[in-house]
C-alpha cells in the first residue's frame, strides 16, 4: 500500500481556531495565491535550498551541506529569523512527511479532539495526499470518529472537489475580495475560480463555512454588498464568518495597513443581516 508524503509546515495537535472544537491542525507548504495580507506568508513558497538563511541564522541551526539546507531543531531559538529574510517566502523548517507518520501524530491527540482540519499555504496544492489521509482516517476504526475538514482559498478546480468530496466532511474557503480587479491587487490572482468552488461546495453540501476577512480601506465588501449579499444567499444557510485583518504576522506594506475594529465589522454584518444573511458569525475579540 503506498502512503504519499506531503511537505509540512506546522502541526498543531490541539487547535480551537481551525474548525469547530479542539482539532489538530496540518499546516501544509505551498500556496498558489501571494495575498499581500497573509498570516502565514513563510508557507507560500517551498525552499530552493538558496542558503541565504543558513548564513544569517544567529544560532547555527542552519547549515548548507552539499547543496541542500539543513535544520538543526536541538539549536533552533525559533527567532524567525530566517522566515523574514527568505526570497522564496517559505521555511528551511518544513518536513516532508507521509501520511502513516501523519497519523501517528493524530492517534496521539485523537482521544482528546474532534476532528482534523489540513490547511496551509494552500492545502489542495498536495491534494493526493489529502485524499489519501482522509480516506485512512475513514477506514481507521481508532480514528474514524473524526472530522475531516479543509481550510482552502477555494483555487481548487470542480475536478478536484469531485476527488475530494468521498472523504471529507467539509471545506471552509475565504472569499477575499468580491471585485476581480479588488481580489488580484489583494491576492495576485482573480477569484471567478474561487467563486465557482464556492458554489459548487455548496451545493454539495460540503461548503462548512465562507469567510470573509475585512481589511480597512482594501476589501470591497460594503462597495458590492447587493452582489455579495444575492451570491451568499444563493448558497443557502451557510456560515459566514467575518474576520478583522490585522497587521501582527504579516510581510510587506501589510505591515502598514489598519487593523479591523468593530467599527469595520459590525456595518458589514448588519448590511448582511438586513438583506436576509442571519447566520453571521464575529470575531471573538480584536486584537
């Protein structure tokens, strides 16, 4: 039997963020999306083994062996320091691993969660690894109790939903920005693909949760509420969460830009709630 691999960035055994409950949470390298506004910008690219980090790491953790990087974890401060500095925008401290060694991970915590949620980067960039995780899980007594959910920014084609959608329990997507030219400028791609997952999830029952993240003076969302609000409530009663950008995290001019308060969420969730889009979820607290 084969196990694929995939090259993880971060597992989080207990994570009440990533889904509803305590889940563990996949964090996989690699996104086909460059937003300007990401929170986990070191996971957008995978390392070329340029070496430029193993040269400035303060505590030679990093070293640059035959052509290829080499993370010394014993050492590592986890000072960040060769997150910021990286060219390629990813992390000399990803691990490429198989599906078995992913489920010893999860049989560890699996008394004490409800689910799995694979994010990223973009988890569906490694979606033959996604599947065959889901599909072992499903096939797991010890396991089988759990949820499967992905954490996606909806760039996956219908083909790959269809592949997808045996094994899992649901797909939360963000919807960055309404307007094409609003969402390239935010994201560095259009979103007429994200809008069709979108649709598609929903109307396979598979759509868990949309979510929405305003940016002050960037998303778009109040500009186009009619469209927005008419595609929402085409969906059917879906989850919509609205999240506060803010800066802590982020690379670039990003850096810059004004987090979201309640004065910037809540006329979004009213204009939502007074055209019929009751099932509004807020930010917990803003930071």
């Amino acid at each position: 039997m084969s196990s694929r691999c995939a090259l993880v960035s971060k597992i989080i055994p207990f994570s009440c963020v990533d889904g509803p409950g305590s889940r563990l949470a996949l964090f996989l390298q690699g996104c086909n999306l460059r937003c300007k506004n990401c929170h986990n910008p070191w996971t957008m690219g995978r390392c070329n083994d340029c070496g430029e980090c193993a040269v400035h790491c303060p505590h030679e953790a990093l070293s640059f062996q035959a052509g290829r990087v080499f993370w010394q974890e014993a050492n590592c401060q986890q000072c960040d320091t060769c997150l910021k500095m990286c060219p390629q925008q990813a992390t000399p401290m990803a691990s490429t691993l198989s599906v078995a060694e992913v489920l010893k991970h999860i049989a560890r915590t699996a008394p004490f969660i409800e689910g799995i949620t694979v994010s990223g980067g973009e988890a569906t960039t490694q979606l033959p690894f996604i599947c065959e995780l889901f599909s072992t899980i499903k096939a797991t007594p010890a396991l089988n109790h759990l949820t499967c959910l992905v954490d996606s920014n909806g760039e996956l084609g219908v083909s790959g939903w269809e592949k997808l959608a045996p094994v899992c329990d649901g797909v939360m997507v963000d919807l960055k920005a309404w307007d094409e030219t609003t969402h390239l400028k935010l994201t560095g791609r259009g979103n007429g693909r994200i809008k069709e997952s979108i649709r598609w999830l929903a109307s396979h029952k598979m759509l868990a949760e949309l979510r929405l993240l305003t940016i002050p003076e960037r998303t778009d969302y109040l500009q186009h509420i009619e469209p927005l609000s008419d595609f929402i409530r085409s969906l059917g009663d879906i989850p919509v969460r609205l999240n506060a950008f803010h800066a802590h995290g982020v690379y670039g001019e990003a850096q810059n830009w004004r987090s979201a308060g309640a004065d910037d969420i809540e006329p979004l969730a009213q204009a939502l709630q007074s055209r019929g889009i009751n099932n509004i979820i807020l930010p917990a607290l803003y930071l």
